[in-house]
C-alpha cells in the first residue's frame, strides 16, 4: 500500500484483521504507549506498541485485560475487544516490541480537557459504576502490572532519589517545584495509612482515571466504555476518584504552559463528585467519605513529583515532546494543588453536600 511504513504493516500482518490495510498514523495522546490508528478496506483498529519498559510482565498485563474484558462484557458493559494474532494470541511479540490490536470503538470521543460540567459528572457517574461492577470481582486472579503504583511515600522516595542522583544537572533548574514536594511530605501516607489500618478497603480499581481513558457517545454524551485497562489492580477508590480530580478538575491542560489559564474549578470538581459518588454510595466507608476532599490533593502530588522525578532522571518514563515537558506538566499538577488548599474550605463542602445525596 501507499505510504505505509513497511515495519508497521509487518506488525499489522501479524493479526487477525478484516480487509486489507490502508493506513497506520499515530494517534491519541497517552503517555506510556506508541498508539496507532489502522484502517482496513472494512474496518478500523487501534494497534499499540506496548511499553515493555513500564510493563515488563506482557503476558501478564494482557491475562489481565482479558481476564477483566470478559467480565466486564458478561455483565452487558461495553469494554475494550482485544484482536487476535493469527496464531491465537492476545499479543504479538516482534523484532520491533510487543504489539496489541483492539477493535476501535467508534463514534465515541475522547476529551483531553473538560468541555462542560456534564461531561464530567457522566465520566465520575461511568468511573463509579466501573468500581461498583469490579467488586464482584475475584481480584486474586491479577498479577500486579506495576508494584507500589499509588504507593506516594514511595513515590516520594523515588523522587528523592532522581533529585540525590540529578542525573543531567536539572535540579538546579527547578528548585521551587523541588521544595513544593518536600515540604508536602507529611501528607503523603494519608491514603496507605488507612489501606493498613484497614479504614479504607482494597478494592479492585482502574488507577488511571483521567478523562482521555474514557470514550463518550459522540451523539448522546454517554460514556460508552471505559478503556486504558493496563492498571487494572487492587487500590483504593479513592486513587480512582483523585486521579480523575487532578486531570478533569483543571481548566486547561496537564501541559499548559501558561499558568495563569491553569485553576481548580470547584463546579467541576462538585459535578465529578456528585457523578462517582452516586454510583458508588452504598460502599462508601466514613474514612473514604473524609478524604473524598483530600485525594485530588493527593493524586495531584503524586503525579506531580513522578513527572518531576522523570524530568530530573532525563525523561525516560513519560513520553516527552520536548525538554521541559515534564517540568511543564509538574508545574501544572502544583498549581492546582495551590488552588485546592486555597479552596479545602469550599471543597470539605461540596463533599458533605454531595453524600448527604445533595445535587444542583
Ligand atoms: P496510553 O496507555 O499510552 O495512555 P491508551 O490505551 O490510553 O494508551 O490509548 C491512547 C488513546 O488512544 C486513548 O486516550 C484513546 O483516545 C485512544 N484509544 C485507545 N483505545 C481505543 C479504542 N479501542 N477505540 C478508540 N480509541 C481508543
Ligand atoms: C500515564 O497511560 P496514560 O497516558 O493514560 C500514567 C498515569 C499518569 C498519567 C499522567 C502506566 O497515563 O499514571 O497519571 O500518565 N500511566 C502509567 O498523565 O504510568
Ligand atoms: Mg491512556
């Protein structure tokens, strides 16, 4: 075919496609995986280059997703269909990396930023009902795709040492983001100190809840399916629900340049709240209830010290377009840890507000 890179047609051949391939481009925006849109003469796929460096276990990562795919479908949900490789595979290990089809779900959108108040409170509602189905969930049969991956104290010693080691002389590039971090550091046992004291329950949660990890209905605004399933693991809910906050509560983008269009917006963050919290009510325990205010805080921090970490440790985790990028995109998450403590008055609030059942 014309145009097509010949390494990416090799990989796309490995696979069980409909029709003959017409293009693979690049696309979405995720972090961690090299995305690509296929287009048969029949159909479209997504084909993914698997980052092998932040998943070392592939064929335990892809056990999971099928494991979790299949039960999700039994119970009517709509959720990534994994295409298999011509010899009966979930993954196709090549030359060039280990490789995954899934079956595009079309006429859906995926939103890097939040279009209006609705949007959010349908992906809080969608994030919700996703935890309460994977309750019943036998969470002994998941390997664990990345140890200690909400775990912020350890996080926290992570960043601690990219900063001893400064590894490309950047520190000295970032000290106020650096001293951010440290000062915070009694804050970040809050949610792995009631995960062991037993007030806060393991659940089985997703663990990368931003908005762009959820495809709505392009013509009725509905979530349709909830995708991004590598993280699927045991966690806390609230790790679901502040990660959520910290990329869908923010007025522009986890890489906006100019801080002064980057604010915690409390409308946005009261619509996601009223949409999780509505779903997941029932099993809500009072320590989870308390923190509902503090773990956009959390998660914001956490995220903002590993792209801080990755950015003092020469970018080798997240994918970068250019050299600060990653100090771009810690700038924000600090910004708008700044703005939710300036607002824990009005954010305590609207949680009370909202499990008392209260909705505008
Ligand atoms: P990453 O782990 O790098 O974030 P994702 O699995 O989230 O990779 O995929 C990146 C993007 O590709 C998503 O944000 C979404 O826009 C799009 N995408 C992924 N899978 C599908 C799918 N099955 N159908 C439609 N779009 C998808
Ligand atoms: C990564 O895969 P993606 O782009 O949806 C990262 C998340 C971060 C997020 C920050 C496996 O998510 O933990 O919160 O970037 N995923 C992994 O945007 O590390
Ligand atoms: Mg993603």
């Amino acid at each position: 075919m014309a145009n097509l890179d010949p390494e990416l047609a090799a990989v796309a051949d490995l696979f069980q496609l409909k029709g003959d391939v017409e293009s693979i481009e690049p696309y979405g925006d995720g972090h961690i995986n090299v995305t690509y849109l296929a287009i048969t003469t029949e159909r479209r796929y997504i084909l993914q280059k698997m980052n092998t460096n932040v998943f070392p276990d592939t064929k335990g990562l892809m056990r999971n997703i099928e494991l979790v795919t299949a039960f999700l479908r039994e119970r009517g949900q709509e959720t990534l269909d994994i295409v298999p490789t011509k010899d009966g595979g979930t993954y196709a290990a090549h030359d060039s990396g280990a490789w995954r089809v899934y079956d595009f779900i079309e006429n859906t959108t995926s939103y890097s930023l939040v279009p209006n108040a609705d949007v959010f409170r349908e992906s809080g509602r969608a994030f919700g009902e996703f935890q309460r189905t994977l309750a019943e969930f036998d969470a002994s049969q998941l390997t664990e795709p990345i140890a200690h991956f909400h775990d912020t104290p350890h996080r926290f010693a992570d960043f601690k040492a990219a900063l001893a080691e400064d590894k490309l002389g950047r520190a000295a590039t970032c000290q106020p983001e650096i001293d951010f971090f440290l000062k915070h550091e009694n804050q970040y046992a809050t949610v792995t100190d009631g995960l062991a004291d037993g007030s806060i329950p393991l659940r089985v949660t997703h663990n990368d809840t931003k908005l762009n990890n959820i495809l709505m209905d392009a013509e009725t605004g509905k979530a349709r399916a909830i995708i991004d399933l590598d993280t699927i693991m045991p966690g806390s809910m609230l790790y679901d629900f502040g990660d959520s906050i910290r990329f869908g509560a923010s007025t522009a983008l986890e890489d906006e340049k100019d801080l002064d269009k980057v604010h915690f917006s409390t409308e946005y963050f009261r619509a996601y709240a009223e949409g999780f919290v509505g779903a997941v009510r029932a099993s809500v325990t009072p320590r989870e209830g308390e923190l509902f205010a503090f773990a956009g805080n959390l998660m914001t921090m956490e995220c903002g010290m590993r792209f801080l970490a990755d950015y003092l440790a020469g970018d080798i985790y997240f994918a970068t377009k250019y050299a600060e990028h990653n100090l771009v995109r810690a700038r924000t998450q600090i910004k708008l840890v700044q703005e939710m403590e300036a607002k824990a008055g009005e954010i305590q609030a609207i949680v009370a507000d909202v499990l008392e059942g209260g909705a505008r």
